[in-house]
C-alpha cells in the first residue's frame, strides 16, 4: 500500500514545483495570433493588450496609457508630450495604435523642496477604446515606453439628464 503512495506523493510534489513556471507562462501567453500585425519598426516594441470575453463587452470600456516609469518630486504632477495614431489593418477590419513622443515632460511648477521624491508612471494623455474580448488592442511604443489599462464597466443604471431653463427676470 505504501509503495502505491509513494509514486502519487512525487507527481503531487513535481506539479506544486512546477506551478509557478505554469503560472507564469499563462501570464505571457497571447491567445490570439498577432502575425496580423505589421512588425515594429526600429527602435519600437509591439504592446499587446488581451482581455477575456465576457457577456458584457458592451457595457466595458479600456482606457490605456502610454508612459513610463520616471523619478519625480514629490507634489508636482506630470504629463507626457506625445500623440497616438489610429491604423487600419488593411483586410481585416481591425485597429492599431503607434504612439510617437519626442519624451517631453511637462508638469505643473510648484515648489516643494520638502516633499520627497517618488517614482511615477508619466503617461501622456489616456485613450478610451471600446472592449473586445476577440481580439487584442495592438499598440506600438518607442522601446523605453510601456502601456497601462484600465477596464471600465457601466452598470445598469441609466440616468436622465435636467433641462435646463433660464430663470425669470
């Protein structure tokens, strides 16, 4: 009876081993092929974002934010100078985004000698994109950038704005 156990024992040890590489190849793991997509250019990486279908993609919504990781005071807030341009992949129907920047900061010009310093993400201004749990919004970022997101979900509530009259003179 022991010697049946002993072989069950060692598959339980090897997969609680093995589970965090498992976990992390789930985390890198793109569900959709994006061979569809033009290659980066020079000097840019390709960001993908995937999220999972769900009954309300209607009612969802993505904001992303291209920017990266920068060492900042402490009170001032940052913003980073760029623009993103809309393309069509041609056939398919599909969108992609190329985010071009010259890496301009700007920020609001508080003093505040005291207040230490502290890492931020300096992002330029977020985009709003429709969720779509088919296919992966494609993004393309000069190399030292990244991309954040948000998801967004509206509820069932739906509201009724007030007209507005002008008063009684």
């Amino acid at each position: 009876m022991k010697l049946n156990a002993v072989p069950t024992l060692i598959i339980l040890m090897m997969g609680l081993f093995l589970m965090p590489q498992a976990s992390h190849a789930q985390a890198t793991y793109l569900k959709v092929n994006t061979d569809i997509f033009p290659q980066a250019e020079k000097g840019y990486k390709q960001m993908v974002i995937e999220v999972p279908l769900s009954q309300n993609d209607n009612s969802k919504k993505i904001e992303f934010s291209v920017g990266k990781m920068m060492e900042v005071d402490g009170c001032n807030h940052f913003g980073l100078n760029g623009t993103l341009e809309t393309k069509d992949l041609e056939g398919w129907g599909y969108q992609y985004y190329i985010f071009k920047t010259d890496g301009q900061v700007v920020s609001t010009q508080m003093g505040c000698p005291d207040a230490p310093k502290r890492n931020l993400f300096v992002s330029a201004q977020p985009n709003m994109v429709r969720y779509n749990g088919k296919m992966p919004i494609v993004i393309y970022v000069p190399e030292e950038y990244d991309v954040q997101y948000k998801i967004y979900t509206a509820g069932d509530d739906v509201y009724q704005a007030l007209e507005s009259k002008p008063s009684k003179k």
